[in-house]
C-alpha cells in the first residue's frame, strides 16, 4: 500500500489499482521531484486502496505495530480489474497460539504504560495485525504500518507519509519477515521477530532494521547436528518447509551435520501450498526409507498436513527430530505418531500475571472483537448473536474459559511467547533511552511530545541490554541474542495424554564438549528408554576400519579387519594405525602391546637341555682327567702323552661351559665373552689334538734305524705348537674385539611379533677368521691323521683322531646352513649345538677307549701288551 496524489481518479483506470499501489513504492521519490519543480507546497494524498482494521489496536503516544499468523490462509479473489479490489481478508482456521503471541504484545504494552520505572507518564500504543502466514498479507501489513490508516491528507513534501509506528514486533515467519522488511528497512523501521529465525536475517548488508529475541537457525542447527551426534545416529531422513525458514535452516543442519559426519539418507521440500500429490510423495519416502531417525525442519502448519499424511498409511515408527516451529507447539501434541520426539525449543519462562490476562474475556470484549468472537465460536463450538441457523448451538454465557484446554489458555510452556514479552521490552527501552532522561534524586522525566523517528530507535536498539524476570535481553552486531535452547521431549503420561518434558539444556556460548547437558532421562519412541538406532552400516568395533562402499555415503561402508601390525583403538575408525617399532596388535587389534622379547633362556626347554648336555660333557671331562690322573702311571696314560691329554681334557671342559655363554639373555660382555670363549678353547683343543697327531707320527717315525726326529719334537716344542696356535687364534680376537666387538642387539625383522634378543657379531670378517681359523687347524688335524691311520692298533691314537675331526668338519659344515637359515633364538641353539656334538665326539673317540681299557681291561694296560701288539704289527 502507498501514496499518491488525489486528482479525480478515472474509472478506466481503476483496474491497474492493484498493481499501482505497489508500484508507487518505487515511484515516490518522481513524483516528490515532480511536486517540488512545479513549486507546490503542499500535496494532498490519499491511500491506493482501502485499509485493513488491525485485530487489536491502541492509541498512545509511540505506536509499536506486531503482526501475527493468527490465521493459515488469505482468501484469493479472481481480479476484474474494473472496479476497486476487495480488502485482503484471512481465511482458513484460527491458530490460538498465535493468537496468544499477539495478546502477549498486548500484556506488555499495558504492563509497561502502568510501569513508574519504565516510560513514565508515556502511553505506548499498539496496532497488531494478522498476516495469514502469507507474503501477500504480510507485504499489505507492512505498507499499512508505514503508511497508517487515515484514507486522506495533507504533507508539504511528498505522498509518502511519516511512520505510523516507532518499531514493529513480528512476524511469526521467516519468509513474511524478509518480505517485510524489503518494505519496511528502507524507511529505516526496526523490526524485532520473537519467532522468524532464518539464519539469512543475521546479514545486515540485506537486513540492516532487523532484530530478534529468538536465536538464529544457524546455531538451532548447529545445536541438532550436535544432538543427532551425539546419540551415535550417522543415517537420517531430513524434510523441510519448502521456504526460506525451512530451505536456510536445512542448508545450514546439512553443513553441520556434515562436519560431524552425518549422513542423510534424502532430503525432501513442501509446503501446505503444495499439491496433495507432493506431500504424499514426501510421506511415501519416509516410509521407504532405511534410517529410523527424520530431522523435520518444518513449520507448525506444514507438519500438520504431512503427520495428516503419515497417519492415514501408518508405517514402521520414526524417530523425530524438531525444529523449534513445531517440536515445542502445544498444537501438535495430538499427533501420537511422534511421541518419543526431541528437539530444541526456546528456554520455558514464567511471565507474571499473563495467564489472568489472557482468560480475562468478558462477553463484551469478545463481541466486541471479530477475532475473539472467532476464537470463542471455534473453542466453544457455539455461535454469538444473531444470524445462528437452526443446528448450530448459541452459546448461551455457561461457557467457561478457565476450564478451556487449548494453546492460547495453555501456559505452562511460555516459550515464544516469552520472545514476544521481550521484544516489546527491548522496544519499550530503546524508546525510554531517548525519551526519558534520569535528574537529582534518581528521578526520571520521560517527554512524550518528542518527535521520535524511527531511525533513532534503530540505533537505541543495538545498545540495549536489560533483565526482564530473569531473563537477559541484548543483541549482537547481527541483531542476534545470545542462543539457549532447553531439548525436549515428547512423552506420554500414563493416561495417554502427551506432554513437552524438558529433558536437558544446549547453550552455545560454551566450549563444544560443555554444550549440551542432558538432566534425564529421555523417553523414545515406542515409549522405550533405549536410544534407537540409525545407521548405514553397524559400527565397526576396535581393531577393524571402515571401507567406504562404492557409489554410496561414507555411512555406508564394510567393516575391514586391521592389517597384520596395525589397530584402531576407537569405534568406527576411518584408518588403522601402525604400531610403534617395538610393538604389536593384541588379538583383538585393538591395542598396541610390548612385542614379547625371546631369546634362548636357563628356564625353558631347549635350555635346560643344552645347559645339561654342557654341564655334563664338563662333568665327563673332569672326571676323566681325574681317571686319567690317578692312573697317570699306568702304560697307556704315559704311551698317550699324559701332558697333551690333561690340557686336551681341560679344553674340552672349557669348550663344554662356553657353551653356556650363550644361554640367558645376552648383554655386551656376554656378547664379546661368547664368541671369543668360544674360539680360544677351541683352538686350544684342537691344538692339543693336532700336537697329539704330530706326537704319535713322529713317535713311530723315531723308532727307525738312525732317526733322532723326537728330539726336535719333544714336550717343550709341544708346548710351543699349542701355545703359538692358540696365541694366533687370541689375536683374531683381541682385533675382533677392539675394532668392531659384537654387541647386543634387538632384532626387528626376523619375526614381526617378537623381539629377538641376540648378538650381533660386529664384524662379520672376525666372526668368520675365527670360525675358518678353527676349520684350518682341524682339517690340519684330519690330514695327518689321515697320514698315521695304518700304524699299529695299541699304540695309534691317529685313527680315532681322524674320525674325531671327521666328525667336527662334518659338524660345522653342517652348522653354517644351518646357522643362516635358523631364525632367532634357534640361531643361538644350533650354535651351541654344534659346539657340544664336536666336542663330545673328540671326547668319545679320543678318550672313552682309554677310559673303558684303564677301568674295564687292566690286563691290556701293560706296558708288555702294548710292546707286543706294537712288534707284531711291525712285523706284519
């Protein structure tokens, strides 16, 4: 609606009234310029069209204009364009909620007007208006609360009028709002919603006027993503408004819910201006759908039709989750198909004295106002005054109010009403902020005759910040309060009766973890106290990772078991982590653990074995020397180089116990005492094996006719043979040992489960110089041995001396393969192994013979039996 000059209007004309009076808003400013060239001061102008009578409406000083979706349609008429159009009228059924809202402004204005601290001696007016929760009806509002309601008169500048109203209070809806105030914001009129929460009214490059008591969708989504995460439901259903307070506040649920990866399984748009076809195809996917959980991001009057829709074709239950709108509507508590339902609503407060104010009709005052009379009649069920038709009841003055059970008598949950309460205190500070000033004694003088512009409460508005029964008001830059939401939940009473229970609280100026406080226990659907469950996929336990499927949401996926050396520790990992370098998966590949550490030890099997055969082979090689000590007079003793066999017999113990070396858990200077140990007294053995061979060949060779060798071989150049050998091999090691020594290390690779404990052998040309050393002297040993195998039988050591390094060479040619090739601690064992079979088979063959003929035959131990075996073999 808008202004024009008032020349007699020709009623060929009168059909383009309906598009005139809305295009004028943009021709206003030529036609000033026109009136001002021509030198004219003063215009007369009337309204383009016919004025709509608020619903309530109150003379004072300052106006504050509320609009309200009291009703759900606006009745279309079919335009001539002939005759001047009929006055917009709303249809369809009364929403006594909102009806309440708007009877709120009217508790708060008059609250106010007789308030001694607040504006006083200032009258705030008010002039509420029914949009019919339509663009059209808001967008006429709008240009009526600019333009004001008297048909005719004069401004000495321009057909544009001053503001009726200092501010307005409304409306109900996202998208009548935003059509509001494309009207309203250039004329610089704020205008504070109690219930339009689009997050796209938080831009004030677009909607610089704008303020509301109620938070943003922007945090009322980020508030749901965080709720539906946190009762582990990853695969959802998400249906919208099909406008811009269910489209914005989808796209931002959808990007939250992505952050928290949530999965939505569709996302499916209506509205009640939608075919029935539309609806239903959005009913039918519901109860298609795989996820049980459904975030409905819907207006009260569009969830009305769709739970119409799901009612008549029943279907497995949902879990529901609510958007403000309609999850706190005391309207929709008759639908039992969502009990069980959650969502965030405004904080429930307590406003003194409304509820006396509201249930205050007199018969009068609701004859006196269409739109109580309206109420009445539908609540009631009955007509007042004349015109009733012969079925209809009259209703008769028994009707009862307080008795009444409907949304506008419900007060027990003052949520959006109490944003209607504050807007109008938030407008009445601003107001007083300007207005009023406090003098000497703290008193306040408030002049009502101040010429108040709208432009100036704008500004007073972003300033304010007050307290009203316990509640904080203010505004940020965005025009945006400070959100807090209480989570509800539907449950139903044990008489079947459903009713809002707050089960827990979500305030956003908190650090994430601390946002939402559950204070007990929430009641689902089915009336079951198990959260259910919406997922894709089960969720993958510890130890497994999840494979997204292909062509599907990340929901979706299999549940892999972790790679050998990898686990996940969390439910539902995206990727298995590999285990530190001295660790392993436990069975469950869910933990990482200490790798067990092996090496050859005392305590088990092998080594208890080995440690035996080592201890008993020492055993064996004492015991022996102290035979061979106690008969060390006898024939054989002598005949078998008793020094030669006493140092023999000791080496053989020390190669016995050296063994022993390697058993236990190796350290650096067993590392380094093993493995030279080792070398040494075994050089040393064989070192006395090798003079024995000399001695024996040489002896025989001393006993042909003018032969002195013996005396170039007697028992100090002896000596000197096992001294010189043995001095070689100590050098290999002391070389060995100071210029790379073996160390102890911890093997990684062999096994992937295990530690191996072992000794490195540092260099590996010293480990094999001792080995090859101890090979050369042996193979020395088998050749001469070799040489003397046909010299008479009592007296020839060289033949058990030649099986005797037959068996060793043909041990430790066996011991390098299998050395090699034998992993971890079994390395150590075969070690040790080859050391003991070497040195029992030169103790078996060298000296168990003797033994048996010292202890067994002391009739062959004679120097004669000897001699004789000796000169017959000569013979022969």
């Amino acid at each position: 609606m808008r202004l024009s000059p008032a020349p007699a209007l020709d009623p060929s004309l009168a059909g383009s009234l309906v598009l005139l009076h809305l295009a004028v808003v943009a021709g206003g400013l030529a036609l000033l310029s026109s009136a001002s060239a021509s030198g004219l001061e003063s215009v007369r102008c009337r309204l383009q069209g016919t004025p709509r009578p608020p619903a309530f409406s109150q003379d004072g000083d300052f106006v504050i204009g509320g609009v309200f979706s009291i009703h759900n349609y606006m009745h279309t008429v079919d335009h001539s364009y002939t005759s001047m159009p009929e006055p917009l009228q709303c249809t369809g059924s009364l929403d006594s909620r909102e009806l309440r809202f708007s009877r709120a402004m009217v508790f708060a204005v008059e609250e106010i007007n007789n308030s001694s601290d607040l504006l006083p001696g200032v009258t705030l007016g008010y002039q509420v208006h029914d949009s019919c929760t339509t663009v059209p009806m808001a967008m006429n509002v709008a240009f009526q609360l600019a333009n004001g309601l008297d048909p005719m008169f004069d401004t000495g500048e321009q057909c544009s009028g001053s503001p009726t109203v200092t501010a307005i209070v409304g409306e109900s809806g996202s998208t009548p709002t935003i059509s509001m105030l494309r009207i309203i914001g250039p004329l610089g009129i704020p205008q504070v919603s109690h219930f339009s929460t689009c997050a796209c009214l938080s831009d004030k490059k677009q909607y610089p006027t704008f303020f509301r008591t109620i938070p943003s969708d922007q945090f009322q989504a980020a508030a749901l993503a965080h709720l539906i995460r946190h009762f582990g439901w990853t695969w959802i259903g998400a249906v919208r408004s099909d406008s811009d307070y269910g489209n914005n506040g989808m796209a931002a649920f959808l990007q939250a819910a992505q952050e928290e990866g949530i999965c939505v399984e569709y996302s499916e748009a209506f509205s009640r201006t939608n075919p029935l076809s539309r609806v239903q195809r959005v009913a039918d996917v519901i109860r298609s759908s795989t996820a049980r959980v459904v975030v409905a991001f819907v207006s009260s009057w569009d969830m009305k039709i769709l739970l119409r829709e799901m009612e008549r074709l029943p279907s497995p239950p949902r879990q529901w989750i609510g958007s403000e709108s309609w999850v706190t509507d005391p309207d929709m508590l008759r639908f039992g198909l969502c009990a069980g339902a959650i969502g965030f609503g405004i904080q429930r407060s307590v406003i003194p004295g409304l509820r006396d104010f509201l249930l205050d009709l007199s018969p009068q005052k609701v004859s006196n106002s269409p739109m109580f009379t309206e109420f009445w009649e539908g609540a009631f069920g009955c007509r007042l005054g004349k015109g009733v038709g012969v079925e209809e009841k009259v209703c008769d003055g028994s009707e009862d109010i307080q008795q009444l059970q409907v949304p506008y008598t419900d007060t027990s949950q003052l949520r959006v009403t109490n944003m209607v309460y504050k807007a109008i205190y938030a407008i009445a500070h601003a107001i007083h902020s300007i207005v009023c000033e406090k003098r000497q004694h703290s008193t306040v003088n408030c002049d009502k005759n101040l010429h108040v512009k709208p432009t100036q409460v704008l500004e007073s508005l972003r300033r304010v910040n007050f307290s009203r029964n316990g509640y904080q008001v203010s505004f940020d830059a965005n025009g945006d309060p400070v959100a807090t939401y209480e989570l509800v939940n539907w449950q139903r009473r044990e008489s079947g009766k459903m009713e809002l229970v707050t089960v827990g609280r979500y305030d956003a100026s908190l650090p994430l973890e601390q946002r939402l406080d559950m204070e007990r226990e929430i009641t689902w659907v089915k009336n079951s106290t198990q959260v259910p469950l919406s997922v894709c996929s089960e969720s993958c336990p510890p130890g497994a990772r999840k494979a997204v499927q292909k062509g599907k949401p990340v929901c979706c996926y299999d549940c892999i078991q972790c790679a050998e050396g990898e686990i996940s520790n969390n439910t539902d990992s995206s990727d298995c982590l590999i285990c530190p370098e001295e660790y392993w998966p436990n069975t469950e590949r869910n933990r990482c653990i200490l790798k067990p550490v092996e090496f050859l030890s005392f305590h088990e099997v092998l080594g208890i074995i080995l440690t035996a055969c080592s201890v008993g082979g020492a055993c064996l090689a004492i015991a022996t020397a102290t035979v061979f000590y106690r008969h060390r007079t006898s024939a054989i003793v002598r005949a078998n180089n008793s020094e030669l066999s006493f140092l023999l017999l000791f080496s053989l113990a020390l190669c016995f116990l050296c063994s022993l070396t390697f058993i236990g858990r190796p350290s650096e200077w067993s590392c380094m005492l093993r493995h030279t140990a080792f070398g040494i007294t075994f050089v040393l053995c064989i070192s006395c094996v090798l003079g024995k061979t000399i001695v024996v060949l040489m002896a025989f060779r001393a006993t042909l006719p003018g032969s002195n060798i013996m005396k170039w071989f007697g028992p100090p150049q002896q000596r000197l043979t096992v001294v010189s050998f043995t001095f070689v091999q100590a050098l290999i090691c002391t070389l060995w040992l100071v210029l790379s020594p073996p160390l102890p290390i911890k093997n990684l690779t062999t096994y992937k489960e295990k530690i191996i404990l072992e000794c490195d052998v540092g260099s590996a040309i010293g480990f094999w110089a001792v080995l090859g050393y101890i090979g050369l002297l042996a193979l020395l040993c088998f050749v001469l041995a070799f040489l003397g195998r046909k010299l008479p039988d009592n007296f020839n050591e060289a033949k058990f001396i030649t099986f005797s390094m037959l068996i060793f060479c043909a041990v430790w040619i066996t011991f390098i393969p299998a050395y090699v090739s034998s992993p971890g601690k079994f390395t150590v064992a075969v070690e040790i192994f080859a050391i003991i079979t070497s040195s029992f088979g030169l103790f078996f063959l060298l000296f168990v013979p003797k033994c048996f003929i010292i202890l067994f035959r002391p009739e062959k131990n004679t120097k004669k039996h000897l001699m004789e075996k000796t000169s017959n073999d000569i013979h022969y």
